[in-house]
C-alpha cells in the first residue's frame, strides 16, 4: 500500500490529466479498462489505482507513470495570453507550465555537471525608464559580444535567464516568465511552427522587459501601463531609437505597406512591433486608421497579420542551442546515458545514437 500522501498525488494527477484529454471519469475509465466506480474511488484518494491500468491511462496521456507522483504546484507566471476559463484549459496551462520547471531543472543541473554556470546577471535597472532600461540592458549585451535574433535564447542564458522554447500542450498561451529557487527566472515561449519567429523573438524581449522592470510573475494580474512598458522595453531593446528612425526615413520613398516590410525585415521583428513605434505618439482615431489600412493591405495580399501570421515572415531559427550542446557534452563525458540525453532532446533513441556517431568528437569538450 502507498501511504496517503501519495495516494492524494495520484488522485489530483489523475483528475489533472483527465481534465487537459477532455475526457469524462466514465470515458477514463474505459481507457484503463476499469469499471467507472473503481476508477472514481481512485481519483477521489479513496483507493489504490491498479499499477496495470494506471499504465493503460499513462500510455494514453502519453505520460511516464512516474509523472502521477509529482507535484502539481507551479510557480506564479504572468501570462502573455489568458484565455483559461474551462477545466481543460486550466490543465493544460498548469502542465505548461510544469514542462518549462522541468526543462529549466535539467539545464540548471547540466550547468553546475559541467562547471559552466553563467558568469553574472544583468544590472538593476528597476529605476530607469523601459527605454532606458533597454539601452543599458542593450549596452551590456554588446559589451559582451553582441547578439542576434538567432541568439537571443543563448545570451540571456549567459547572463543567467532560460529562453524555453518549446512546442505547448495549450495553443492558447504564447510566452509567460517566472522565477523558481531551482532554476532562476525563465522565459517561456510557445515553438509551435505556427508561432512566426518574429513573435517568439517578441514574446522573448517582452517577458525580459517584465523580469528587468519587477513586473513578471503577477498571475493574471499584468495592468495595462505594465504592459505598455514592457513593450517599449522590447521596441527598444530590437529597434534602437536612433537606427529606427534612421531606416524609417531611409525608406520614405516607398508605399506605407512595404515601408512597414523593409523596416520589420531589417530588425527582425514583427510588422506589428513597426506599427507601434510608428503610431505610439499619434492620436487614437490616426493610430487606429492605419492599423486598419496596414492589415486590410496585408489580408489583400494574402498574407494576412494575425497572431498566427507574420507579413513575409523572415522564418529565422530562434532556439537556444546552449542547452542540446550541455546535454552532448555531459553525455561524451558519461555524466548521463544516451536514453538520457534522447529524453533531454525529445527524440528516439536511435536518432540521437546516429546523432553520436556522425557527430566529430573534436565538436566536443574534453
């Protein structure tokens, strides 16, 4: 028999995965092969769950059974995207959630294996204005070499915050920070090949602009002005005032739409960021006309601006390679198995062996 702390975590777990598949205790049930009384008594803590069907359910989850006896607490995020009122998408929020502690766990642990924790964080800019903010934060970037859109993810890891960048259980949600006593702080951003690059890059700078002004972590509580300031962090820290303003007149000779184009491809950015810093000063009525103009123009062309789609998206790589090139190293150097390391990749054992074998050793630490 297990003792009653872990039968509580089995019963919220299996309620918590029942709730995210959408599925009835009758339909869960079926599925473990159980009658739907048996299983409600399992779900409710009253009763050990069979190990036989409990396996059944997790193979349908798509979970290992040791993910039942974990803790269901998360951190407190600020969500960039909310739109979680059903039971479903509750789960699904909290499993996102769950993914990214995990993930920034393994990278931690790799960091401390490997002797290759970041040298120092970022400077207190809590007082300075979010533009100001940004061209400090911007400044000590390029103090240290620079960065790129490619290389966002790996530049705010130097300095000690994680970029998860992975595909989430819940479409919903698009990017979200938090900070957790295991991992530091860490920024979230949805992969999914949906998600233009453009608004990862975004999603990256806005979530840092929250964590650097001491707005992030507020669940479900980001007030307009804070989220106003954290975008002219982002505007700033992407497009600098004067090189902004430098291309945008550069372009003064071409129609509004292809204006708007040539300056988001320049920067990386999205058009909708352009549009911001454009429109930012004007009046509400003037802001909102070219808004419309500059989307009614996109949707004519067929490449519509929506969440979902970026005007001739620049389809540049945005994931940190820092953590998959820590989990190669701790692997040559027997600190973790290949199962291990294929677990850190999400990928079949076969794929990362044939991976190994290609790979030149001299690619590698000692």
């Amino acid at each position: 028999m297990v003792d009653s702390e872990k039968l509580e975590l089995v019963a919220v777990s299996l309620r918590h995965y029942r709730e995210m598949h959408a599925l009835s205790q009758a339909d869960a049930a079926a599925i473990a092969g159980v009658t739907k009384n048996a299983y409600a008594r399992a779900e409710a803590g009253k009763t050990e769950p069979s190990g036989e069907w409990v396996l059944r359910l997790c193979r349908h989850y798509g979970i290992p059974m040791s993910r039942l006896f974990e803790s269901l607490a998360v951190p407190e995020v600020a969500f960039h995207e909310n739109r979680h009122e059903t039971r479903r998408l509750q789960a699904l929020q909290r499993e996102t959630i769950r993914d990214a502690v995990r993930w920034a766990e393994d990278y931690r642990w790799l960091e401390k294996t490997l002797g290759e924790e970041p040298a120092g964080g970022l400077p207190d800019v809590r007082a300075l204005s979010p533009k100001d903010a940004a061209r400090k934060i911007r400044a000590t970037f390029w103090a240290g070499g620079g960065f790129t859109p490619e290389s966002f993810p790996s530049t705010l890891a130097a300095h000690g915050i994680k970029v998860y960048v992975r595909r989430f259980p819940d479409p919903e949600t698009f990017g979200f920070s938090f900070s957790d006593p295991r991992c530091g702080w860490v920024i979230a951003v949805n992969g999914d090949p949906i998600v233009p690059a453009e608004r990862k890059l975004w999603l990256a700078a806005h979530e840092l602009g929250h964590i650097l002004l001491g707005t992030a972590g507020k669940r479900y509580k980001k007030r307009e002005q804070e989220e106003g300031d954290a975008n002219d962090f982002a505007s700033e820290l992407l497009m600098p005032e004067a090189a902004f303003a430098a291309r945008w007149e550069d372009c003064a000779h071409l129609p509004y739409f292809e204006r708007v184009i040539a300056v988001k491809r320049d920067f990386h950015v999205r058009a909708d960021t352009v549009l911001y810093r454009v429109t930012k000063r004007l009046g509400a009525d003037e802001r909102e006309r070219l808004m419309r103009a500059f989307n009614a123009e996109a949707k004519w062309r067929g490449m519509p601006n929506t969440r979902e789609n970026e005007p001739r998206s620049l389809y540049f790589e945005f994931e940190g390679d820092r953590f998959k090139t820590l989990a190669l190293c701790a692997c040559r150097q027997r600190k973790i198995s290949v199962s291990r390391l294929a677990e850190l990749y999400g990928e079949p054992v076969l794929s990362v062996m044939k991976r190994l074998r290609e790979m030149p050793r001299g690619d590698f630490r000692a």
